[in-house]
C-alpha cells in the first residue's frame, strides 16, 4: 500500500476509534487511570506511575468562518466547540501561571494554556469574544512590524500570489526545468506547500528576491501589505484591557538561527520594548519564529535570558512536566497544533499526548 494512502487510511480510522471514544464517554472513565499512569514507549517498564502533572500548551494562528486566501484559520466553529470542551473539562491557565505552576511543581490536573502566534486581526474579531465569555485566559505573540501596519508575514505573501494567480501553470521555478500545474484548488495547495517547504530554509534577503520572482511568475502583484489582517494597536491593547496576555515574537519574523546575533538581538529587543511602550506593563514571553529545534540556538537563548524574557515557546511537539527528564528549560516549551478537524479527534489527542510520557521527538506542531 503507497505510503500516502496508508496514512489516509490511519488517519481515518483514527478518527473512527476517537470518535468511538468519545461518543461513549470512555475518556473521562479512563482519566482516573490515565491521569496516574503513563506509557514511556521504547523503555521498561512500558507503563510506570506518573512523574508529574503535565502542561499542555496549544499553538494556534487564525481562527476565522472561512478562507480569505492567506494562511488557513481554524474554522469558526470547530474553535468554538473545542474552548467550550476546555472550559468543562480542563484546567486553562494563563501562560505566566503555568509557567509558575511548573516551577513550584504545582500543576494542576489536565492543565492547558492557550497561544496564538503572529498577531491576526481575527483573533481579535473571532477568538476573543468566545475566550471571553468562557472566561479562558490566552496569549497572543505579536510580530511587531506587522502590527498596526498590516505589513505581511513571508508566508502570507506566498498564500495571496497562489490565491490570486490565473496562471494554470507554474514553470521554471524554483529552478529551471521544473513545472507546477495549478489547474485546480488541490494542484495549487500541493505546489504552494512545496514552494513554502523550500522557501522556509533560504536565508531572509534570497527569499524574499525569491518571493517576488514567485508573484512575478504568477502573474499578480506582490501585495506586501493588506488591510485588517493584522491587528491594530487599539485591538491589542483592548484585548490587553480585557485580560489577553502578550509576547513578542520578533519585529519581522525572520528564522532566528539563520541571523546574525547582533540582528537577532535587535529583532528580540525591539518587538520586546514596543509591546511593553503600547501596553505599559512588561513582556516576559518569547515565541520563535517557524520554532523547530534548528530555528534557534544556545546564542538565541542566551539574548532571550539578556532580555530578562522568563520562557519561550517553540513548535516542538510534546508536553511540559516539572520532572522531566532532562530536565524542564523553560526557554524550549514544547506546545501541540492538535489540528485535527472534530471535536472527538481534538479531546481524544490531548488525553493521550497525556498519558505517553513525554513524547518530545523534535518534530513540528502536530
Ligand atoms: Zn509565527
């Protein structure tokens, strides 16, 4: 069986036996059990008693009804049955608390914490009143240059040339010979996550020639502002008013490793200092940009601890636990994207990322 097909088909029985799971109510009949013991894959005994109380922290970027023709939100809806599950079922704390709870090895059973990364408008428009009314507490890390200015993100600038092209074709690009079809949505998301793939590990100057070469080639305009994507000044500092935590996440965006440390240094400072002038408060929390273990390095670190920054977090995949070995660093907090599509999926994942003991294996968001 070809691989992609095998893994359509883990995927949807995956969602089979969650669905299953949840619909009968086995996850909270397990949690007792679940919430003691824990599967260590690869080391013996296979399931021992709990070390500790884990922090799950979920990464999210946009929540929104529908496509607009940049990076995908989460649905709406889905967004909303999944705080309302949270709000039930687990602890959601605020980043800062977690970060405490850690620390004093005082985690609270099924504890959750919330980020959102880049600073989107809809987080604004979408996600707060739903945080609101469930009184959840949240984080937003904020690409400073992006804010109030509506300056795109790379990765934007990408999603609106194949959004808006009419070429059916994409040829010589990235080097000569090769050819993309763009005959329909799935051709277009198939090279578009391709060409993001490969733009992701050029240094910022070649991708940003690069990423106005893509938009030459495909016809359009490349757009390196938008109105109302992302937040304004006077949203964040509403959302501020309102109980939202803030973090930095650089002015630009730029893969910190790949960056001299003089200019990862001025990236970390500034976006800090903005956010504390607008909100008059201080900034203790970093997210890194893309987040992969290669994304930073022990000098990013050490700006980030210069910085008098507490924690930052990446998008590697796994749980956080004051007993971990080795030992916690509160500078590489691991999160989950969990962007399965039900509700069923969502709940059964958080449970069992639980119980596998700590399942960092350096990949991205899941
Ligand atoms: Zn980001």
């Amino acid at each position: 069986v070809p691989a992609g097909r095998r893994s359509r088909i883990s995927g949807w029985l995956w969602s089979l036996v969650a669905a299953a799971v949840y619909r009968l109510g086995l996850l909270r009949l397990l949690r007792p059990w679940t919430n003691r013991w824990e599967l260590a894959p690869g080391r013996s005994p296979l399931v021992r008693r709990r070390r500790s109380r884990k922090v799950q922290i979920l990464s999210l970027h946009r929540v929104a009804p529908g496509e607009d023709g940049y990076l995908s939100p989460l649905p709406l809806v889905a967004f909303e049955e999944r705080m309302e599950f949270l709000a039930r079922r687990c602890s959601v704390l605020a980043l800062d608390q977690a970060v405490d709870a850690l620390v004093r090895h005082d985690v609270p059973e099924n504890a959750v914490v919330l980020t959102f990364d880049d600073g989107y408008r809809d987080n604004y428009l979408h996600a707060f009143p739903i945080l609101e009314g469930l009184s959840l507490p949240a984080t937003i890390f904020l690409v400073t240059g992006s804010i109030g200015t509506g300056r795109l993100i790379w990765h934007d600038r990408v999603f609106r040339a194949f959004g808006e092209t009419r070429c059916v074709e994409l040829t010589g690009f990235p080097a000569d010979g090769q050819r993309h079809r763009l005959d329909d949505a799935g051709q277009r998301e198939h090279a578009r996550t391709a060409l993001l793939r490969w733009l992701k590990t050029l240094d910022e100057e070649r991708r940003d020639e690069q990423i106005a070469r893509l938009a030459e080639r495909l016809e359009v305009e490349d757009a390196r502002v938008s109105d109302g994507l992302m937040l304004s000044w006077d949203e964040v500092q509403r959302m501020h008013a309102r109980g939202i935590g803030f973090g930095a996440h650089t002015v630009s965006h730029p893969v910190l490793s790949r960056v001299s440390d003089e200019r990862a240094r001025q990236e970390i400072d500034a976006s800090k200092r903005e956010i504390e002038a607008r909100l008059h408060c201080p900034v203790r929390a970093f997210a890194y940009p893309n987040g992969s273990q290669r994304d930073f390095s022990a000098a990013t670190k050490r700006l980030l601890r210069e910085a008098g920054f507490d924690c930052a977090v990446t998008t590697i995949f796994g749980t956080n636990e004051p007993a971990a070995e080795p030992p916690l660093d509160l500078l590489e907090l691991r999160r989950m994207g969990l962007v399965e599509a039900s509700l069923p999926a969502f709940a059964a994942k958080l449970d069992l990322y639980r119980f596998v003991a700590h399942p960092s294996d350096g990949s991205r968001v899941r």
